[in-house]
C-alpha cells in the first residue's frame, strides 16, 4: 500500500473476521475435547472416535474444522489418517481457554466440580516444581493414569504407567514405601482425582500433581517418550 494511504472503510473487519475463523472452530465442546487428546500425542481418527464416543464420520468432520482453521495438521500413513496439533501454540491457547472460562463463568466451575467430583482426599495437590525438588524423587513414585498409548507418546521421565480403568486390580504393583503422585491430561483430567480416590479406597495414600501432562509440557519439563527405562 502506497505511503499515506490509509486502509478503506471495513478494512479491519476482514482481519478481525479472519480471527474469527479460529473462535468459530473452537466454539464447539467435541472439538475441545478432541484438541485435548491430541495435545496428548498424535492419534488417529479412529482411536479419537472411541475417545470421545463418537462415530468417525462425525469425528472426521470436526477434525476438518480444526484443520481448517490451522489448530491441527494430519497425515496419511495407508489408509489412516494421523492428527496433531499444529504447534505448542495451540496447546497454550487450550489451556488459557479453559483457565479463563473458569475464572469467568461461575457455570464453568459447577460444570468442573460435577465432573472431577473434589473431596477430602483429592483436594490436596503438588505442583511441578514440589515434584521436582531435590532429594523429592527418593521418596515417590510417579504414576502415569492416561491410556498406554498417551503414556508412549509422551510421559515425565520415570512415571509408572498404569491406566486408570486397571489400577484397582494392580494396586500391589506399586511399592509401599513411597509416596505415590498421579497426574493425568492436564488440570481437568479426571483420571488422576479417580485414581487418588481408588488409592484410598486400597489403603493407600495417593496425591495428584496440580497439573497434568498438557501443562508440564508447556513448562518444557522434560519428557520421555516409549516405554520406561
């Protein structure tokens, strides 16, 4: 545009539609949900499928809406197609998404309580830099609740990996002497406030990390990826 031009009338209406583009696709709970497993690790359309208890073609057609507005990039491998995020700034605008609506919207924490379902024995939590202390890691052991292929594709280095829907029958598998920290996705998982209830119900005492694998990313804490050493 020549020097001193100035844009016409609506000129900015275009951009800030252009932003637009990116609240419409996040304007829909299955497509947060969907962000929030593939901030996980890539999956396919399937395995997202059965996460969300969707059929595939409604999947896929969500999917296609992130993709479009630039949150998430597939490929093909045969005949499958593979989704990941597009970039950690994606998964930061999940997380200041959610933390907003519930700083905001008094529907959103009775929404968040119903689910997680806080009592005594979750309330408590350690952040990432209690987990990290010196001379911490002797004393607990770390456990990975999430499905074994979000375990694989990425956990806090030394996590045990036993899934949620498992850990009332292996319980024994986990040493005695220690204490035991569980995390989950992210802050509103409900896995690791499940699995700290299932702990007490075992005898056993349980505590969750504040946060979840979403947000210890975020904070480029290392990660592992595959099984554990």
């Amino acid at each position: 545009m020549p020097t001193g031009v100035q844009p016409g009338p609506g000129a900015n209406r275009t951009l800030y539609d252009a932003f637009a583009g990116t609240g419409k696709a996040l304007g829909n709970g299955t497509r947060l949900e969907l962000l929030d497993l593939i901030a996980q690790g890539e999956r396919t359309v399937e395995g997202l499928a059965r996460a969300v208890g969707a059929g595939v073609t409604t999947t896929s057609a969500h999917l296609q809406v992130l993709k479009r507005a630039g949150l998430v990039v597939a490929r093909r491998d045969g005949v499958q197609m593979h989704y990941r995020l597009a970039g950690d700034d994606v998964a930061r605008l999940l997380m200041l998404l959610r933390r907003v609506a519930d700083a905001h919207r008094p529907e959103v924490g009775a929404a968040r309580d119903e689910y997680l379902r806080p009592d005594e024995r979750t309330r408590g939590a350690l952040d990432a830099r209690g987990l990290t202390a010196a001379g911490g890691g002797d004393r607990r052991t770390v456990l990975d609740v999430r499905p074994r292929e979000e375990y694989l594709a990425g956990h806090i280095p030394g996590a045990l990996s036993i899934p949620v829907e498992q850990l009332a029958e292996r319980v024994s598998e986990l040493p005695r002497d220690r204490d035991i920290v569980v995390y989950c996705r992210g802050e509103y998982c409900a896995f690791a406030y499940d699995a700290v209830r299932i702990l007490s119900e075992a005898g056993r005492t349980g505590i969750r990390l504040a946060d979840g694998m979403l947000e210890w990313r975020l904070a480029d804490q290392p990660v592992d990826v595959g099984e554990a050493p």
